[in-house]
C-alpha cells in the first residue's frame, strides 16, 4: 500500500547501520508533522539504504516535504511492530507544481452561519413550557 502525506520534518534521529546475511545496512529514522483537522500529528517515519539516507540528509528539520511511504506490520514472539517507510521524500514546492493544492497548516476557524442568539432570544424561566430545558 502507498500513501503520502504533505508535512514538515520535526526532528532526524541518528543513521543506525550494520551487517546482516545480505551485507551492510543503514538506516534512519525521522519524525514528519503534518496537520489531521485543526490539530498537528506527529509520526516516525523512516528510511532504508545509503540511497534513502542521503536523499533524506538533503532536507533540514523544518522543511515543508511530502513524503511517499509504505504500511507494513509484523509479529515477532507474540508482539506486533509496525514500521512506516519513507521510499521518496520530496520538496512540498516541488508537490504544489504538479497541481497539488497543500492544505493550510493551521486552518482560521469557520465564521457562524448564523447569528448568535441574545437574551430576548431565551425563554422566560417563568413560562408555560414543560421541558425540562
């Protein structure tokens, strides 16, 4: 499954390597923001390979990315761990130019559509009315 998200790295973490039955390995994780309604979210991505570390050394915390990433979940001694893995990360600009339109970080709040209602608008406390509101 690919997904992407339009965001900004928040925080790099250290490049992780070492050697497995298939040689040498390097990875890296990262922690992308991007805004879910009114609120920002937060979630670690990461990547693989020297090719992938170094694309993602081109980018600095702060800078707006969109970010193409895979889902996967394993079970290992009865747990599960999930990882989500960043395979092209990309200037935001470079998104806006093929007609993506990138929603605002922080969205104004919605003006009423109605106005709002005034004290002639209550009901007397002393009315006939029999709800309890």
């Amino acid at each position: 499954m690919a997904l992407e998200l339009e965001g900004r790295i928040a925080r790099k973490l250290g490049v992780q390597t070492g050697t497995s039955a298939r040689g040498t390995w390097s990875k890296q994780e990262f922690i992308f923001e991007y805004q879910e309604g009114n609120f920002p979210s937060q979630v670690c991505m990461n990547v693989w390979g020297e090719d992938k570390v170094r694309e993602l050394d081109k980018f600095q915390v702060g800078d707006k990315v969109k970010v193409s990433f895979n889902l996967s979940s394993r079970e290992y001694n009865g747990r599960w761990y999930t990882d989500i893995r960043a395979w092209r990360i990309e200037p935001a600009a470079a998104a806006q130019q093929g007609g993506y339109a990138p929603q605002p970080e922080y969205p104004a709040p919605a003006a009423p559509s109605a106005p709002l209602p005034t004290a002639d608008d209550m009901s007397s406390p002393l009315s006939d009315d029999d709800l309890p509101f």
